[in-house]
C-alpha cells in the first residue's frame, strides 16, 4: 500500500464501548477495481464501510483519496468524494416517494430560496 494508491484506508480502528470492532485494518483500492470484503458475521466490514461513507466516525487511522486526507466526517462530504453507500436492507425512508428517497440529503434547491426543484428530483429519479 502507498499514498500512490487511488483509495487508502489506513490503521483503522473502532470501538463499540467494549467491543473492538476494527483493530488496525489497512485496506487500498485502485482507480476501477472491484473488490469483495468477506467476513464471518461481526467481523466488521459494515462498520469498515459505514466510516469510508461517513456513516460513522473512527477512533484512529487515516483514509486518502489520490493521496489526500479524505474527510469523510459526514455522509455529505464523502458523497463530494465519489464515495456512495447502497444498503441491502432497511436504507429507504418508507413515507417519502421514490424520487424523494433517490435525492435524500442532495435535494435539488429551486431559484425560491428553501424550496426544492421538484421537477429536477423526479428527472434525477428517472
Ligand atoms: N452500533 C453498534 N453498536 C454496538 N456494537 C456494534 C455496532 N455496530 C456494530 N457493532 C459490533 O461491531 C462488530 C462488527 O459489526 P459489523 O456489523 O461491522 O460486522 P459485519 O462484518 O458487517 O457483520 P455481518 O456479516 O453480520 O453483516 C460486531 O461485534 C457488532 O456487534
Ligand atoms: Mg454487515
């Protein structure tokens, strides 16, 4: 692993009160790969990809993207890096509408200042 790498998650650890979630895991990705992260149940790869999209913070480790500390303290900043988070389960607001769900969080404003374009949300949705 080097700072030369597209992605690079480096000694990272979280804790849970007294459960060690992650203890140091070091983790890189180049620009188009695909990678699989494979674990018993608890191992941890949720809480790993909940703090690379900024789900969750960590107690220590740095994360680079093209060599740069990548602030991913909230969802919204590692969205600016590319950085997307699709759950499996349980990730919709079950009382907003298709289109509201797809732009949740990056809600396209209109000229009216506070108000959303909602014609922009529902092409963005399509
Ligand atoms: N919010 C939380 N509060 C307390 N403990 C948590 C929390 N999230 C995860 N943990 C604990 O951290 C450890 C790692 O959990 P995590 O969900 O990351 O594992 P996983 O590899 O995604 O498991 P699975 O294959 O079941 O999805 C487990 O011991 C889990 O119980
Ligand atoms: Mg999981």
């Amino acid at each position: 692993m080097t700072d030369a790498d597209f992605l690079v998650m480096r000694g990272i650890r979280k804790s849970f009160d007294v459960t060690e979630a992650l203890r140091g895991v070091d983790f890189s990705a180049q620009r188009g790969e695909v990678h699989a992260i494979v674990g018993e149940n608890g191992a941890g790869k949720s809480t790993l990809m909940k703090i690379l999209s900024g789900a969750i913070p960590r107690n220590a480790g740095e994360i680079l993207v093209e060599g740069i500390a990548a602030d991913v303290s909230t969802p919204l900043t590692a969205h600016r890096l590319g950085i997307r988070a699709v759950y499996q389960e349980f990730s919709l607001v079950p009382h907003l509408t298709v289109a509201e769900n797809i732009v949740l969080g990056q809600m396209p404003s209109s000229r009216v200042p506070g108000c959303v374009d909602w014609a922009k949300a529902y092409r963005r949705a399509e």
